[in-house]
C-alpha cells in the first residue's frame, strides 16, 4: 500500500493489480482501450440519430412549405373563379339578363 496515495498493488497471477484507497479496482490498460471504443461508437451513433432527426426536420419543413404553397395556389384559384363569376354576371347584367334569377 502506497502511503501517501493510499494505492493498494498485488500481484495476481503474474500481473500487477493496482485498487484506489476506496477498494475499487483500476481499469486495465485493454478495458480503457474497450470504453474508450465503446465511447466512440455511442458518440457515433448518436451523431448518426441527430442527423438523422435533422433530416426529419427539414423534410418536415419542405412537406410544411409545399402545403402553404397550396393553400396559396387553391386561395389565388378561388380568388380567379370568383373574379370571372363576378365578369360573367356583369356581362350578363350588362345585357338586361339578371343572373340571380337562375338556380345553380
């Protein structure tokens, strides 16, 4: 037992061991190497979901955009309609003939 880091070392199996002051065992060198990798693929996979969540966004967006460009097409049409119904009952009005005296 180290007295000042109360670090605690043996020998097991021709390897040395080395435990905290708490009894806790250190990592190995290969276990380090294993977290780190695992770190790696989880940060990976986790760039992967966000880039995969921000392309879900952005075809959220567009889907959002091409459906008020529609509402806007649909309204500018109506508006069109309208604008030749009210043509047509001013030509017919301009030749005596009263369009509301019609059933649609």
């Amino acid at each position: 037992v180290s007295p000042r880091l109360g670090i605690r070392f043996e020998l097991v199996a021709s390897q040395l061991v080395l435990y905290y002051p708490n009894g806790e065992r250190f990592a190995t060198y290969l276990e380090i190497i294993e977290l780190k990798d695992l770190a790696q693929q989880q940060a990976e996979q986790e760039r992967q979901r966000a880039e995969q969540a921000e392309e879900a966004l952005e075809q959220a967006e567009e889907a959002l955009e091409l459906e008020r460009l529609e509402k806007q097409q649909a309204s500018q049409r109506a508006e069109q309609a309208e604008a030749s119904l009210q043509a047509l009952r001013s030509q017919l009005k301009a030749k005596g003939i009263d369009p509301e005296q019609f059933e649609l």
